[in-house]
C-alpha cells in the first residue's frame, strides 16, 4: 500500500462477514503494506496490517477471552484489516478486526466487548452451521444476497448513496424466502454471541459497559440499519432490543463499574494515534485527540505523521522526547528505529530495534525480524551473518512477514549463497499463498543446493506442493 492509503473494507457488516463465509474461497482482495505500521501480503487476501504494537494490543486483549471461552488452546489467531470502517469478524481460526474498530472506540474496554463477541461466535460454531444451512440452497445466489446486505449497510453508514442503491439492487437479485430464513438465522446467532461476550467479560473480571457503549454508538450512527428500512433484512436484530438485553446482562454482573487500568488506556490511545497518523496524518491526529493535545499519545500521532511527512529530524527529535517520557515502551523504540532507518543510519536503527525487541513483551517475530533487516541495511558484510539469524529467529514465530523473507534473501546473496537467496525468495512467495512464483524459485534454488540438504528438501516441498 502506498503512505497513508486508506482501502475500504467490503466487508462493512456483519452480514457482509457471513457472505465471505459462503464465497471465502472466491473472493479476490488487494494486499497492502508501509514502513512498520503495515507490510504484508495475506494468503486471505485482505488488506492486512502488520504492526507489532497493535497486533500485540489486540491479542492481548483476546487472550484472556479465549482462555474464558476454553479456546486458548485452539491456535486461535487474531488479524488486523486496513479499513476506517467499524467491523470485526471471523473466519476459520482467525478473528479479524478493522483499524476502523480501533479508532472509533475511545477505551480498551469498548474494543474488549466486541473482540468477546467475536469469540463468541468461534466458541459457539456458528460458521459451520451457516455453512451447513447454506448446503441445501443456492449458495451464490444467497451469499450474493447476502453481500448486497453488507454493501447497503456500509453504504448507509458512510452516507454513500450509490453504495445503498448498489446493494438493495444486488439484494433483489435472490430468493426472498431463503433470504429471509438464513439472516433470521444469523440474528439469532448474534444474539448468542452477545449473551456469550456478556459472560466471557465476566469471567475474566472485566466490564460489559463497553460493548453496552459501542451498539449504543452504533446506533446513534445508524451502523445497525438495514437498506430501505426492512430491518428483517439486516444480520442484527433490533438494535433496541439488542441493546436492552446486553444492559441488563452486563448490569447484573458484580464486575459493570470495573474501570480499564490506566496504562491499558493509555496503549490503547498511542495505537489509535498511530493508524490516525498513518491513515490522515496531522489532521486527523489532532482531531482525534482535540480535547488532549498536549498528552502523550497526540504527541506520539504527531511524531509518525511529521516522519511520515517527510521530516525524519523533526520526527526522530519528537520521539527522543517520547523515550525520555517512557523509557521502558517498547513501540517508542521501534518507531525511532523506523526514522533511523529512513535517515540511512541503519546500524543505529538495528540498535533502536534491539532495544525494542527486548522490551518487548510479547516478543514480537516483526521486531526481530526488523533487527536484522537493519542489519542488511546497514551495508556492513560483518554484520550479514548475525542479520540472517536475526531475521530467521523472527521468521520462525511469524512466517507470515513476506518483507523478512527479502531482506534474508538479501542477505543470503550478500554472503554469495544464491541457492539460499532463491528458497527464501520461494518460501516468501508460498507464505502468502503465490504458490506459482514460490514453485519458480523452488526450483531455481534446487538447482543451487546440494541435494538431500534440509534446504533443498524445503525447496522440494514447495515444488511437490499441489495446491494452497
């Protein structure tokens, strides 16, 4: 993606998510990537973000939840979608939310409820059952149907008529009764899903006042409305009712007044201020933080959206003033290895990564990785060897980082191991699910490995790779 591109996720409801359940394997969406904040390919093809201090954020936010929900052993994986629209969702093993859902929830805990409500529906199965209601009818024919809800729904949201007409049009075009008895289904399942996030909050101490404030911001925002008026159309149920039932369960738990602790308030804003600067720069980071400008995560917007501007020693002077405040933050030192990098100073980069790195709590594969990426950078040959490790190391927890995968391939054909730089180049393309290309390089790396090496076997694994 290019700096400060905004891509528009068509999946803009919750109707829309369970369109892509029935047409996933169909579907042709575009990856996207910038410095840090987002750089990487998906084999879902969306348009993903990968950014160590949100990813670490969001999971940690689901961690708890799924342990509640008895998924914390399930591989669950959560992912973060490049679009300014309000949405979550999940398919298969994985629960998707929108940079969108990040920024239009002002405390940890309104993310919170709806990140339980997603879980929710992993722990209650509702995919397969869709899936499997959907075997006995149209399937196109319905998930079109379905789409054509999502379409007029985030067209409504947005205040895009053309998006409205564009979906009640497409909406027409199904079976009204099979329509109506698979979303009468899903507003069933949403509301299962409420009363499990209700429960999951609970158990884990946490209030249900935030997914209380969110429907109803939602609702003020009209985000629950169906095209046309016909609510039986949309994938909620009445959004009044909705929100009545989700009052009196989350009031009713000993936990409602339950504040988020300071220090999660306060990531929860520096991560918000960061996809503000990445998405409109300056000013949407001041508008974002009108009532604050002066605290520490309007300062931290206004440090990425002055890099992004183009003016690293302004930027990098900013974010010394941001270390000095917390020395200890992990996503201030990478930022400032982001600038460095930037500036051509790649050594110094690799050190502020470093530092990053062991900071880091949740040890982040894209920190590591970012370490010896700098190193390659740095032009220094002495440095090439401990930079392939480096990257290797963060590859190892995180094989999605299709940028790793250059920078070793990089590397490798530095230190003239061109057999290496061709399978790192293979298995960066198999990662992300371009399996033609990955088979090209696969063999273009056999035939510079010796063979029976663990290299070559990986190469052949790639060339015997059928499909993805």
């Amino acid at each position: 993606m290019e700096k400060g591109r905004n891509m528009r996720n068509l999946l803009s409801s919750l109707a829309g998510r369970m369109a892509a359940l029935a047409v996933a394997a169909s579907v042709g969406i575009t990856a996207v990537g910038v410095p840090s904040f987002a750089a990487a390919a998906s084999r879902d093809n969306l348009p993903i973000v990968r950014d160590a201090e949100i990813e670490s954020l969001v999971t940690g936010y689901a961690r708890p939840l799924l342990k509640a929900a008895g998924l914390s052993r399930a591989g669950i994986e959560t992912v973060l979608v490049n679009s300014p629209d309000f949405n979550a969702f999940v398919l298969g093993r994985r629960i998707f939310v929108n940079t969108g859902a990040l920024t239009m929830t002002e405390t940890p805990n309104q993310l919170t409820g709806i990140i339980a409500h997603e879980i929710g529906h992993l722990a209650g199965g509702h995919q397969q059952r869709l899936r499997d209601r959907l075997e006995g009818a149209k399937v196109m024919a319905i998930a079109a149907a379905l789409l054509g809800a999502g379409v007029a729904i985030g067209g409504t949201a947005a205040g895009a008529r053309g998006a409205v007409g564009a979906g009640a049009g497409i909406f027409s075009a199904g079976g009204s009764a099979a329509q109506r008895s698979i979303l009468s289904y899903v507003r069933g399942e949403e509301s299962t899903a409420d009363r499990s996030a209700i429960n999951y909050l609970a158990k884990t101490g946490q209030s249900g006042r935030g997914l209380l404030e969110t429907f109803e911001n939602l609702e003020r925002s009209n985000m629950f409305s169906g095209a046309g008026g016909r609510n039986y159309l949309s994938s909620h149920p009445a959004p009044r009712d909705r929100i009545s039932a989700i009052e009196e369960a989350a009031r009713s738990s000993t936990h409602f007044d339950q504040a988020d602790p300071p220090a999660l308030v306060e990531a929860h804003n520096l991560a918000r201020a960061k996809i503000a600067a990445y998405a409109g720069g300056m000013n949407d980071v001041r508008r974002m933080f009108a009532k604050d400008p002066r605290g520490l995560p309007a300062l931290y917007g206004d440090a990425i959206a002055t890099f992004l501007a183009g003016s690293t020693a302004s930027a990098l002077q900013k974010m010394d003033g941001l270390i000095a405040a917390r020395p200890s933050n992990p996503w201030f030192h990478e930022m400032r290895g982001e600038i460095l990098l930037e500036s051509g100073r790649g050594s110094e980069a690799a050190a502020a990564f470093s530092r990053a790195a062991n900071l880091d709590p949740s040890k982040s594969g894209l920190i590591r990785a970012e370490v010896g990426q700098a190193m390659v950078l740095s032009g220094s040959q002495s440095d090439l060897k401990q930079a392939v490790e480096m990257i290797q190391a963060g590859l190892q927890s995180d094989p999605m980082n299709g940028q790793a995968y250059r920078y070793l391939a990089m590397a490798y054909g530095r230190l003239g191991d061109i057999g290496r730089a061709e399978l790192a180049t293979a298995e960066g393309h198999w990662n992300i699910g371009s399996l033609s290309e990955a088979k090209v390089f696969a063999a273009r790396a056999q035939a510079k490995l010796k063979p029976g090496t663990p290299a070559w076997r990986r190469a052949q694994d790639i060339l015997a790779t059928k499909s993805r």
